[in-house]
C-alpha cells in the first residue's frame, strides 16, 4: 500500500520501499559498471549492463499473461510493493521495477494519459512537490522515439549526484557556468535543435508556484524549438518527441528524430551525459562514434526549425 505524500518524508519512504522491495524480489535492479567516455572536453558515462537476463524474461511472463489484443500496462495498477506515495490526487509515485540508477522513481498519472499528451500543470505540480524533497533530476521521454517504454504518462526521478563520488550529472560543468540572466537560450556547445532556461534560485521551496513557471516555460520552450500542439479528443498532444530535463536551478527541452543511433538506445539522461548500453560491444561502439555524435544524430537538426 501507499502512504498519503507527506512533506519531508518523501526520501525516507523510498529508501524503505527499496529495501523492502528488495527482499522481498519484487524490484529487479539492473547491475551495471561503468566508463567515461570524452567528446570536445566534455566527459560522458556510460553504464554497461552486466545482467539483463531477468528483465526480458520479466517482460516475456507479463505479456504472457495479457489478452493478445491488450497491451500491458503496469501502471495503470502498480504493484503494491513498488508504490511508494500519493504525491497529489492526479498521480501516484512508484519505484522503477528495472531500475540502473538506485532509488529511481516513476511519478505517474492515477488513470491513463498518453505519453505523448503535453504535460500539464498537474504534472509538474506532481514533480515538484517531489524535487522539492532531495537533490534531484526530473527527467521525461515525450514518446518511443524519445526514449520512453511505456504508453501510459510517466515522468522520472532520479537522486543527485547520478554517480556516487562524482559531480552531480557528467555534463554540470556545462550547464553550471551559463548566464541566469536569459530565460530562453541555446547553446553553442550543443550541435542539435534546443532549448535550455535558467530557474530562479529557491524555486523548489514553494511548488505550487514552481509548477506554475515552469508549465510556461515549458510552453515558451515548445514553441521555441518548433514542437506544436495537436489537439485531439482526449486532450493536447505534441506533434514531434522530445526529452524533457528540469533541476531545480534549469530546464533542458530536446526534440528528437530517433530513439537509436548505431543501435544505442538514447533517454533524457543523455543529455545530461549518462548512457546506457547492453553490452560491451556498446561501449566501444560510443567510443567509435562519441558520445556527443551520438546526441546529435538522435535529435533535430539545427536548420530544420531555423536555428
């Protein structure tokens, strides 16, 4: 069962729901060790998984459990296990069941909304009330291409430092030394389709109010990297994927073209400068062709929007 969101206790309920969760077999994570990889002086990780076995074989028992014509959807009822809080009455906080970064958390919509829906107050109403608790990263895959696995509206979390030891993501030397006096900026350094904007210093202490800058920043940020809005029955939808960030000091949009490139899978945390990969030969193959080329190919041409 979950617990009713409780400001202040949101990181000790984790950490007990992981442990429990734990022993008693129900989170699987993914073990992995891992590698910088440079590019242009700047260092990414890579993670390289040792054992992916017990996922797939996860994944093959729950289709089989499914009608045919039903696609599985484990969040629409989560396991009890996993869930961890009610943040708000719209969403429900979970641990990721294949988790590569410890203590991952999946902030999910109580009934079905379609990943490709644009987010809404009540999703970063729900996400702030959660990075307000610990340091933290707030990350969203906007589609497959993007990265995303599952259909039903999730955003992630994942706690600072992303390595232990380590600066807090691979690439903050990037993001760290940019102007806080522009709201909307683009990055020289970045050689593909963005949009990236500085947070008032504090924003995490009120949420509510967090969640209201941000959906319009959020808003500034579609129309700036030429992402526009299809309505539909159900609601608003994007018309092209993209990778959402947000810290509590920036926010990073990236539209994407392709979820691979040389058979890498690429998320959010991309672009922050964490990649995973099955295997060892997926190592070498960042290597070969560099991390930030990588980047580049997955997302939006500069001149496709009129950068």
């Amino acid at each position: 069962m979950s617990t009713r969101f409780k400001a202040g206790n949101l990181w000790t309920e984790i950490v007990a729901r992981t442990q429990s969760s734990i022993a008693n077999g129900t989170l699987h994570s993914i073990e992995t060790d891992y590698h910088t990889v440079w590019q242009n002086d700047f260092s990414f990780i890579v993670r390289v998984a040792t054992h992916l076995k017990r996922k797939a074989q996860e994944i093959k028992r729950q289709g089989q459990n499914q009608q045919q014509d039903e696609p599985f959807n484990p969040f629409l009822t989560p396991e009890p296990e996993l869930t961890v809080a009610d943040i708000r009455p719209t969403h429900l906080s979970v641990l990721n069941k294949f988790n590569v970064v410890e203590h991952h958390l999946l902030i999910i919509t109580r009934e079905f909304e379609h990943q490709e829906r644009l987010l809404s107050l009540q999703d970063f109403e729900a996400l702030w009330f959660c990075l307000s608790e610990y340091p933290s990263l707030g990350f969203y895959n906007g589609g497959t291409a993007a990265g995303a696995s599952q259909r039903h509206k999730h955003l992630q979390l994942v706690p600072l430092p992303l390595y232990p030891g380590q600066s807090l993501y691979p690439l903050e030397k990037l993001y760290s030394t940019l102007t806080k006096k522009i709201t909307l900026q683009s990055l020289k350094q970045l050689p593909f389709v963005h949009s990236w904007s500085p947070l008032p210093t504090g924003i995490e202490n009120n949420p509510s109010e967090a969640a209201r800058q941000t959906l319009s920043i959020y808003h500034q940020m579609l129309t700036s990297v030429g992402i526009s809005r299809w309505v539909r029955p159900d609601g608003e939808y994007q018309s092209t994927p993209y990778n959402l960030l947000v810290t509590r000091e920036w926010m990073l949009m990236v539209p994407r073209s392709q979820e691979h490139c040389k058979g890498i899978s690429v998320n959010a945390l991309g672009y922050v400068g964490s990649l995973f990969v099955k295997d060892r030969n997926g190592l070498e193959t960042v290597r070969d062709h560099g991390p930030m080329n990588l980047l580049k190919a997955v997302s939006m041409e500069l001149n496709s929007v009129g950068h």
